[in-house]
C-alpha cells in the first residue's frame, strides 16, 4: 500500500497520460474535417441525443434549480476537498476497503499492476472508465503481459478496432453499424460467420463474447461516478449491465477514481441522479446503478481497492479560474451540442477528453505550457452551446478565454520575437485605446479599396488574414466612417475635434 | 429619452448604414440620439483571444467615453459588443484590480442596451410598421447570432420585430441555434472548422428560399455574407437595424441591390444638425 498523503501539495503536480494533444488541434481538425464518413456518423449521433435530452431536460420544472443545486454541491466539495477525503478515507476503510494515493498516471498504473499480479490473475475485466483511459491503463497492463477486455459494448468495439475513443459517452460514435460488423467479424474469435449489422444481432454476438470472460475473470477494474464520503461508498453509474457483472462476479475488484469525484453525502447524490442521465443520454433514468461499500462477507468481492488519482487535478485545483472544470461529470451533454466536436471528432483534441470540456481539462490538468495542449483553448468559437447544456454550469467559454490569457502570458514570458497576431493585437489595443486614434486609423480605410477587385470585394488577404479569404470574402470598406457621417450631419463638435471632419471618399 | 449610441468599432469603420439606421430609428421615436465621441471599441477582440493587457486601455477608453456622458440608458446594434460590456468588462477590471474601473464599468454596463432589447424592454415597440413605418417587401430569414442569444438572452425579441415590418416575409432558418463559425479570431486561428460550421450554417440559409439573410450582429453577417458572396450566392445579408430603419420613403437596398458591386447606401436621418 503507497503511503497516504492528504491535503494539497505545495507546488502543482501536473498530470501525464493520455491527456497530451501529439499535435496542434487545427492541424488535426484540418485532417478529421476531411473523414466525409466521421461527419456524417458524428452530425448523426449528436442531433440525435441534442434532441433527446432537450426533450427529457424540458420534462423537469425545476431544471435550472438542479443545476444550481449541483453546481453548488460541487464548489463546496472543491471547497473542503482534503477535509472530505479523509472521512471518505476512514469509512471506506472501516468497511473493508483498501485504500491508495496515487500523484499521477504512473504510480496509479504501478499499484494497479501489482494488485493483479497479488490476485495472481493475468487476464481482467473492466468497467468502462474515463480514469484508467487518462491513465493509459490498458496499453500499460498489455505491455506488463496482463490482458484487460473492455466490456462496455462501445469501448469493446473500439478496442476491437485498435481504435481510441472518440466521445466519452459513446466511445464509438465515429462508427456507424456496417463498420462495427466488419470489426467483429475481424477480431471476435467465435463469431456467427452470418452476423449481420442489426443491432440485435450485434448485441447478441458482444454478450456472448463477454459472458465467458465475466465468469471467468478473477479480477474486475473500474471507475466510479461518484463516491459518497459519509458512507465510504462508491457508485457507478451504467445503461447495460456489464458494469454490474465485473462489480459483482470477481473476486478482486479494483476501482480508480480522480479526487473530484467525491460528494459529501447520500443525500446529494439524488441531484446527481437526476441530472446526470438526463444531459448524458437523455433517459429519465439510467438502467443500472450500482452502489458498494467496502466488502460483504461471502457475497461480491472480498477483496476491494480504491486507486485515488490526483494526475494534475490538485494543479487544476489551485487555479481559481478553472477550478470549476473538477466539477464535470462526465456526462458529454458539452460535446453533444458543441459544433467544433461535432465535425472534427474526439480524436482531434488529442486527449481522453475531447470537446469542449476536454479543450479546458487537458491543459488544466497538464499545464498549459504543454505545447500541442495549448492550442485547445482556441478549439471553440465561444459560442456559449456548452455552457447552457452543462448540468453542473461549469462556465466553458469563460474558462476557454482565462486559459488563452494564460496561454499569451505564458508565452509573452518565453518566445523573444511576438507572432503576427501579438503584433496586430498591440496596435488595434493602442488604436482601439481612443476615439481620435480610431478616427484617424477609420479613413485609412478607404484604402481598403485597393485591395478589392473590380466587384468591391476583397478575396485574398495576406498572413493570418488569408484563412479567413480562403471561403469567405471581405467587403470593400465604405467611403465615409459612421463616425465622420455623424459628425457632418450632426456638426457635433465634439465629433468634429475627433475626427477632423476632412471626407476624402 | 436621451440615448448614447455606441456604434461598435465594425459598424463605425465597416457597416456605417447599420449605425445611421440605428439614429434613424430612435430619432423617428422621438428620442435625441448622442454619440460619444471618445468612443472606439469594446475590446471584446482583445479579451476573448486572451489578449488581457492590451484589453484594458480599450475597455478603460469605452467606460470613459460613456460615463462622461450625460445620457439615459446607452445601446448598440451588436449582441456580442453588449454582452462584452455587460458581463466582461467588469470581470477583466476585477482581474486587475482596479475596484474603481469595475464600479465605473459595472455602472456603464448596467445601462447599456442591444438594439431590440431597447426597442422591445424600454422603448415599447411592438409593431414595427406602425411605430416605425418599417417596410421591406422581400423574403427572409434570420439567424440569432450566440452572444446575443445565450449571453443576453434576447429570446425571440429581433424576429418578432423583424415579423412586425410590413410586407416582410420571415422564413423559418433550420438549426437557428447553431454558431455560424465567425467566433473573431477562431475563424482566424481555426479557419477550417469555422468554414465547415459557415458551409453549414449556409447551406441551411439557402434551404429557406430567402433572398437575404439579417442578424444582430455586423460580424456574424459579415461572415456569413463572406461565405455567401465567395460561393457567388444571390442571398445577400442586412443588419436587422437596417430593415427596421427602411420605409416606403426612404427603403433599403433590396437584397439583389445589396450584393452587387456599388451598395447603395439610405436612410440617413434627416436630420440636419
Ligand atoms: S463539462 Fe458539463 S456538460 Fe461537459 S461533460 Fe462535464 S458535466 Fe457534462
């Protein structure tokens, strides 16, 4: 058992794992934008859940209350994070539980593999989790020699597929039936050689690949939603049921949890329940809730750990401004209406968490000096969509905007010669800084003229300006300024001063 | 009443018959319009890249400009230059800790106006061809730009005065809802999704059948309109304000007018000084 450290290190921590973009997001948006079949599958998807949850989210009356209410349990937990896993701690542990810290992706990896290799178990099974995916879990056991079968449906076609996830609901989002077909016809040992791609059929030949694992697997890993720190119990939170066969059946149960996932009691936990399967798949509520606390004898696992993962949230934590992304639950609802996510595809933020979320938590957790990751921040056109779905109100667009300022700081701070965009933000800061600048920059304008062609519009911009004509075209400018007509019509002197009153249209 | 026009840097240099409609309009309410001349810019371009330092003389600049004024309540016909007075620029005073900024600016955010929101909350309009003389017989749609949308909460307040203009026809924009892809620098930064999001956004405005395409906000249109003109599309685009602004006396351009090469420009206000 690593050795227990509570409260907040002195300096942050920050998180590794799969949480690092390997390249800038445009350029890997410009490569998905491309993928005609990953629109089509992703614009499908998404309208198709958007809906579901507008319509079951308007059954609530008192909605926005609920959302408060979460938002508010959520800051207070942020609040007494330290305090409250430590009771979480005492009760878990009273009832059986083992308990271990872990600072980042490593160590949680490391106590993972040893409590496989105690349980003497070199094949397990999991729960679908967000957790040991940041961790990099999976790929780490594989390389120690130990197997770990994905049994939720969607995270077992993708690993299938030797494929990653690309939404954190609906892994598999980017694929439609007839590929999912072809997968299991590929990599399912066994499969009905006349499966067709109905989902029944589909289904059908997942359970039976999986019930044999279920009964003989020895040793299930998981994640948890939430985790209730009055009890020392754990919830997962499912819609099939396979879920509730790895926490029952092994012998060894082995769950990794972020901090953040703690709330303080049983009783906050109906606002969750309420929230969270209505943003996430648009159910009223989900099929399966499973709910455990440490170990019954002779019944469900005897031995049960509990990996508790800081992996950059105390860094995350010790940011004021984007503390508020620990509040996430994971429920996709931000993804799901975001018009950036739904046509360039998880896999274009590079991270376990895509979408809108994903474009504040992976820098959060990370640093935002982290190259590639910096870019995620201008991944959104602020178009606020996330901000209204989130059932925990986290305010994306304005953290979105907090994390670019960190970004030109901490580059103001590095780089020795300052990007087109520092240099064009200086002037129109000294420009926009006063009316009389203003006037006099408005009829230079005019000139714009010379830029456009015989139809008066412009269709070909140099430097940063040329993404912009590349489908879109700028119109002339106008002879005369709104400023300069005012001021003629109006003979206001105080106009006049300002803008010198001389028309040259 | 007396009302502070904030004309907003992209109308003033750019769209400067958006800020004429806007005087024609209140003017034609009987209300003295006054315009700031220290005015330039809400800094919106500034903060919302992240551009924090170079943010504050711009923000500094506007709250100057307004406070110095002696007006009744202030607007501009931009949602997203609104919602950046109103919720930003209080926030970015706040992050340098400058009380005295955050109270002047929080003042000056407080009465500050969009357009419709004017119109509909303060000023009373309910029918645009009566009030007004609002007239513009062509077919159209309309797209609720985000800011104004989600920040403001402008609800269906330009729509259901844009339906009050006489001889109007306003045709239902499929996915309304969805951001249009501008977003200031992203389109920039971002330039291949913001084109994929305005492929869409005008895909949808072109299944309407309308000949024009109107908004509350100069850059949305200014956008759209871009992608629109570069696909050598006949819908052109038309700030809501200047559809108000338009009579039988004096009309706006009609859309096919709008997009041909010399744009006409109208309704001035009359006034003459
Ligand atoms: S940020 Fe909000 S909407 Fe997005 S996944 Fe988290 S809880 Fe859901």
């Amino acid at each position: 058992m690593s050795p227990t450290y509570l409260g907040m290190p002195g300096l942050p921590v920050y998180g590794d794992g799969n949480l690092h973009a390997s390249e800038a997001f445009p350029a890997a948006a410009r490569r998905e934008l491309g993928n005609a079949q990953l629109r089509a599958n992703l614009g499908h998807a998404t309208h198709t859940i958007r809906d579901k949850r507008l319509r079951v989210v308007a059954e609530l009356p008192d909605w926005e209350d609920l959302r408060e209410a979460g938002s508010a349990i959520k800051a207070s937990v942020m609040a007494r994070l330290p305090e409250l896993l430590e009771e979480f701690e005492k009760n878990f542990t009273a009832r059986g539980g083992i308990i271990h810290w872990a600072r980042d992706a490593d160590e949680a990896n490391g106590i993972v593999r040893d409590l496989i290799r105690d349980a003497g178990a070199d094949e397990v099974v999991k729960v679908k989790s967000m957790a040991t995916q940041e961790i990099g879990l999976n790929e780490y056991l594989e390389e120690q020699g130990i197997s770990a079968l994905e049994t939720d449906l969607a995270e077992l076609i993708v690993q299938l597929d030797h494929d990653k996830p690309s939404h954190i609901l609906v892994p598999a989002i980017h694929k439609n039936r007839a590929q999912i077909r072809e997968i299991f016809l590929r990599e399912m040992p066994d499969v009905d050689p006349d499966l067709t791609d109905t989902p029944a059929r589909l289904a059908e030949a997942a359970r039976l690949h999986l019930r044999r694992k279920f009964l003989s697997a020895k040793v299930a890993i998981s994640g948890a939603n939430f985790a209730l720190a009055d009890t020392g119990t754990l919830a997962v939170v499912e819609s099939e049921g396979n879920g509730r066969m790895c926490l029952t059946l092994p012998d060894t149960l082995i769950t990794v949890m972020g901090v953040e996932k703690l709330l303080p009691s049983w009783t906050d936990l109906e606002v969750f329940m309420q929230l969270l399967p209505r943003s996430s798949t648009g159910e009223r509520m989900n099929p399966y809730t499973s709910l455990w606390t440490g170990v019954t004898e002779g019944d469900g696992p005897q031995n049960v750990h509990l990996v508790l993962l800081d992996n950059g949230r105390s860094a995350a934590l010790a940011d004021e401004m984007g503390r508020s992304a620990l509040h996430c639950i994971r429920c996709s609802a931000c993804m799901n209406v975001c018009p950036v996510y739904e046509r360039t595809g998880g896999h274009a933020y590079g991270s376990t968490y895509p979408g809108p979320i994903g474009a504040i938590l992976s820098p959060l957790l990370t640093g935002i000096t982290s190259e590639e990751n910096a870019s995620l921040p201008y991944a959104s056109s602020l178009c606020g969509a996330c901000y209204d779905a989130c059932p925990v109100k986290i305010n994306i667009p304005e953290i979105l905007v907090h994390l670019r300022s960190e970004d030109v700081e901490s580059r103001r701070g590095t780089t020795k010669v300052p990007g087109q965009m520092d240099v064009a933000m200086k002037a129109a800061s000294w420009v926009m800084g006063s009316g009389r600048r203003m006037a006099l920059a408005e009829k230079a304008l005019p000139l714009g003229k010379l830029a456009a062609g015989p139809d008066r519009k412009i269709k070909k911009l140099p430097g940063m300006a040329a993404g912009w004509t590349q489908s879109r075209d700028i119109p002339a400018p106008p002879a005369q300024s709104f400023r300069d007509w005012w001021a003629k019509e109006h003979h206001d002197p105080g106009s006049e001063e300002h803008t010198e009153l001389e028309e040259k249209a | 009443m007396k009302i502070a026009l904030f004309a907003t840097c992209i109308v003033d240099a750019m769209y400067p018959s958006t800020g004429r409609a806007t005087v024609s309009i209140l003017e034609r309410l009987g209300h003295d319009v006054v315009f700031p001349a220290g005015q330039a810019c809400c800094g919106q371009m500034h903060l919302n890249s992240g551009y924090f330092p170079e943010a504050v003389p711009v923000v500094r600049n506007h709250v100057e400009a307004f406070e110095a004024q002696d007006y009744d309540v202030a607007v501009a016909p931009s949602g997203s230059c609104v919602a950046s007075v109103k919720h930003q620029h209080a926030m970015l005073a706040r992050s340098i800790g400058d009380a005295d900024l955050e109270t002047r600016a929080t003042a000056v955010g407080a009465r500050t106006y969009e357009l419709s929101a004017l119109l509909t909350d303060v000023l009373g309009v309910t029918d645009a061809a009566t009030q007004l003389g609002s007239w513009y017989p062509h077919r159209i749609t309309y797209h609720p730009s985000c800011h104004g949308m989600r920040l403001l909460r402008l609800g269906d307040r330009q729509a259901d005065l844009l339906r009050t203009v006489e001889g109007l026809e306003l045709e239902p924009l499929p996915e309304a809802d969805q951001c249009c892809g501008f977003g200031g620098t992203f389109s920039l930064k971002n330039s291949d999704v913001s084109s994929a999001m305005l492929a869409d956004k005008n895909a949808n405005i072109a299944a309407t059948g309308a000949e024009l395409c109107t908004g509350g906000d100069a850059s949305c249109l200014m956008h759209i309109g871009g992608g629109l003109s570069r696909q050598g599309s006949t819908i052109s685009t038309l700030h809501f304000a200047e559809i108000l602004a338009s009579t039988r006396d004096n009309p706006a351009p009609a859309p096919d007018a709008l997009r041909g090469p010399a744009r006409k420009t109208a309704h001035t206000t009359g006034k003459a000084g």
